[in-house]
C-alpha cells in the first residue's frame, strides 16, 4: 500500500480541525483515508494530581509524546494499524482508551506544532499551514473551551496570555516556512479545502 501523508498545522483555533475534518468528510468515501490529531498525543501525566496538569504548558513541544506519535506515524506509513490514544481534555490527561487506525493511502494529520518539531518534518509529503488572524482565533478558543472542555473565561484568558502567546510566537508562527501551502482564514477557505479535496482525489485516482 501506497501512503501519501498530509500535515495541517496552524495557531490554535486557526481552523486545523475544521479543515482536516471537512476534507476527510469530502474524500473517505472516495477511498482510504484517515485523519490522526497530534493533541491526543499530549503525554500520559497519571502521577500528577489534576491542579498541577491544570499548570502544565500544553503549547510547548515538550508536552507532547513525540516518540509515539513518530512511532504511529512510520507504522501507518508502512502499512501496520495503531492504536492511537485519546486526550481527555477536562481531566487534562490521555485517556486509557485507544481507537484503532488502520492503515490507508491517505493519512491526514493536524495539530499546532507538526512543524515545529524538526525529527517529524521527514515524515509529511505535503505540509499545509493555516494562517489565522490572532484576534480571531482567540475568540475561538474562548468558545471552544468554555462550551465544550469545561473551563472558564478567566482560566481561558490567563492560559492564553502565559503560555499560548508565546509559545505561539516562538515556536507555531516561525514553522509557517516549512509549509508547502499557506491557508487564509481556517475552515471558511473553501477554495482551499477545494484544492486539498482535488489534490487528495488525484492521489486516490493514480494510485
């Protein structure tokens, strides 16, 4: 099997998921397709009381499980299925069930920093960066976590003026350069996920 791996990377609340989601929607029935989220990949911090997990910085390379998720990502491309974890993000911590990946000729991967750790850049055959303004995505993330991952306003402004700023400044923004496409304006570019769709269907097609 024949694996085409495509990497969508952007500030969060940029638009990733969105786009990630809608082209997977508009290709999974054209063939094989799966779409791995790298914030599942947050480490497993069980000796940590929930206070302390509230405190880590999760907008820093080093909270990630990098070595798993480069381990799942070369299994994939050789054509082994994983089982991928899942992030509990009210406990603030990765869950104990997994969901199983196979593997499929198009792999699409999103999170904020796909890019800004160098020993994954080898792994992307095209690199999709998405390109929102700072404005906009804090107002997403101020939705997105007081609706759906149980937190306050107040905990959202303080997280995002401690850590998401400037890890965003010094580690999601400078990555922009390894992108082989720039999206303006998240999941409202249709005529970018357009391409992407065109793009995956052309692969599908000639494999």
């Amino acid at each position: 099997m024949k694996q085409v791996l495509i990497a969508i990377a952007g500030g969060t609340a940029s638009g990733k998921t969105t786009i990630a989601q809608k082209v997977y929607d508009s290709t999974k029935e054209l063939g094989s397709v799966s779409i791995l989220r790298m914030d599942d990949y947050y480490l497993k911090v069980d000796n940590m009381t929930l206070e302390e997990r509230r405190k880590i910085n999760y907008d820093h390379p080093n909270s990630y499980d990098t070595d798993l998720f480069l381990k799942h990502l070369k299994l994939l491309k050789q054509g082994i299925a994983i089982n991928k974890p899942l992030y509990d993000f009210v406990n603030h911590n990765r869950s104990d069930v997994t969901e199983m990946i196979n593997p499929s000729n198009v792999i699409i991967v999103e999170g904020i920093m796909l890019f800004a750790i160098s020993e994954l850049l080898d792994q992307y055959d095209i690199k999709v960066f998405v390109d929102t303004p700072d404005d906009i995505r804090f107002i997403r993330r101020l939705q997105r976590d007081t609706t759906t991952r149980g937190r306050s306003v107040e905990s959202v402004i303080e997280q995002y003026v401690k850590t998401v700023r400037p890890m965003h400044l010094q580690f999601v923004e400078p990555s922009k350069k390894f992108a082989d496409l720039i999206i303006p304006e998240g999941g409202f570019n249709s005529v970018a996920i357009d391409m992407l769709v065109t793009k995956i269907c052309d692969i599908l097609n000639n494999i």
